[in-house]
C-alpha cells in the first residue's frame, strides 16, 4: 500500500469537486508528514501524467488534479479531474473482452492466445499488403523476370 492512500481514499470520497488544503490537514488524513520536498518544489504537487510519483497516482487515480499551490501558505486546492483513472482502466477493460468476444466469434473459439496470435497475424498481413501496394504490386506470389540489357 502507498503511503499516500489515505490521501487518494479521502479525495475519492468527497462529493465536492474542489478541496483547499492544508499541509497540516493532508499530513493529518496521511497521518504523518509531507516530505520537505512538498513545501519546496512545485514540482512535487504536479499532475503528471502516466504511474510518475506516488503522491501523483493518489490524487490521479481518485480522479483529481492539483491547482493554485501557494507554497508560502502551504494550501494547495484539489479539482475533480474527471472520472478516476481506475475507473478508467475498468472501462477499458470491459471494452477489451467485449472485442475478444467478438474475436472469438469470428474464429470460432475463446482460446485467448489462439486469438491474440491470429489478430498479430492479421495484421501483419495487412501492414505487408499496404507496403506491396504502395511498391506498386499486388499479388505477393509474382515472381519478376530478370531484366535483360540489350546488347551495344
């Protein structure tokens, strides 16, 4: 568990979409302190995007961002980023096995590595017949005559 999950309990479950925030108060829902770097560097409050610093996934994946830091106060302001990143990953998950679903329709079986191997053959496929094509050819079993140089 990260150090910084009571943080990411706490924002996910505010009803509210902004939160001003004390260091004290979110060492106090952290229940021990910030390090020094959060009350030097900006930096450490960013929203970064992908799995950067835990402090960032916290408040990333309860589906909020930092804004208005005030280092001198030491308040920093929560807003709701939109739907949490792990909600995300959830949806993304639904809409993956429902595409393996019907990729298994297509080829008649649930066998997942049956279905990921033709789908990265499929492709392949394609990608080497848009090559062909852009070369000007199109039948991949043409065998070119040698080219013969006239004679001078």
């Amino acid at each position: 568990m990260s150090i910084y999950e009571p943080l990411r309990n706490h924002l996910k479950n505010l009803r509210s979409t902004h939160w001003k925030a004390s260091f004290s108060e979110i060492e106090r829902i952290l229940a021990r302190p910030l390090p020094k770097s959060a009350y030097t560097y900006q930096a450490w409050w960013a929203n970064q995007e992908g799995r950067g610093h835990s402090q960032t996934t916290a408040w990333r994946d309860a589906g909020w961002k930092t804004a208005n830091l005030d280092l001198s106060s030491k308040t920093v302001e929560f807003e709701r980023a939109g739907q949490p990143v792990s909600e995300k990953i959830i949806e993304k998950d639904r809409a993956d096995e429902a595409l393996l679903r019907r990729a298994g329709l297509y080829l008649g079986t649930t066998d997942r590595q049956l279905i990921y191997r033709e789908g990265v053959k499929a492709l392949v496929e394609r990608e080497a017949a848009k090559r062909l094509a852009r070369l000007g050819g199109s039948s991949p079993d043409l065998e070119i005559a040698p080219r013969r140089r006239g004679e001078g």
